[in-house]
C-alpha cells in the first residue's frame, strides 16, 4: 500500500508529499499524514514532527537555467536530536530496507534540524 502512494506521487501528482513513521508496537511503516498537491515546502516542514523521528517523501517542482519545469522525489529521514534514542536507532536501521522498496526517489536527505532541510537546501540537492 505504500508503494501505491508513492506511485500516486511520482506519476498522478495526487500529493506533494507523504510522512511516514513506524508504529513501534506492530513493528510496520504506516503513512501519518499526506499533502494535497497545492502545498508548499514550508507547510510539509510544519508537518514533521518536532521531537519524534519519521520518514518523508517530497515531490519538489523546480525550474531549470534552460527554464524547463522540473520535479524530484525527495526521501528525507528525519530525526530530530530530541527524539529518544531508541527511536532513533530504530529508524536508521530501518532507513534502507524501507527505501528500497519505494520506487521513484531520486534525492535522499538526512536531517536532524529543520536547518538541514532548508528550502535553500533542497534546491542545492537539485543540482541547478
């Protein structure tokens, strides 16, 4: 099912982005919350949560110095140093496999503060 939400991302651009986060007890990725197509990249930062790690994909629409419309699937991997440790752990090890299996992405980040994530960096990722 994550997969299909991905895909509706990447090729329908049905959402900006998805935030996911890993329910500890039933040991799953789940979706946490989506944003519709209009959204900027200030409201999907708002979106993270502020003291808990979780995964994100973001579709960035940006225009090239030829002035073509483009547009990146981001993997962010969001977590915060006010996270606990455990959570912490469990993300990273998770990070990979989980990737894997979500088709499409093209830039991956990582980031501990809203700071390492900054639109100014997400458009330095895109190599314009």
């Amino acid at each position: 099912m994550l997969q299909a939400q991905v895909l509706e991302l990447k090729a329908k651009r049905n959402y900006r982005f998805i935030v996911f986060k890993i329910d500890e007890k039933a040991q799953q990725v789940t979706i946490d919350m989506v944003g519709n197509p209009e959204e900027t990249y200030d409201s999907f930062t708002k979106c993270m949560p502020e003291n808990e790690c979780s995964y994100a994909v973001y579709d960035f629409d940006f225009t090239t110095p030829e002035n073509c419309q483009k547009s990146k699937i981001f993997f962010i991997a969001w977590s915060p140093d006010t996270s606990r440790v455990r959570s912490k752990m469990l993300y990273a090890s998770s990070k990979d496999r989980f990737k894997r299996e979500l088709d499409g992405i093209q830039v991956e980040l990582q980031a501990t503060d809203p700071t390492e994530m900054s639109l100014d960096i997400i458009k330095g990722r895109v190599n314009l």
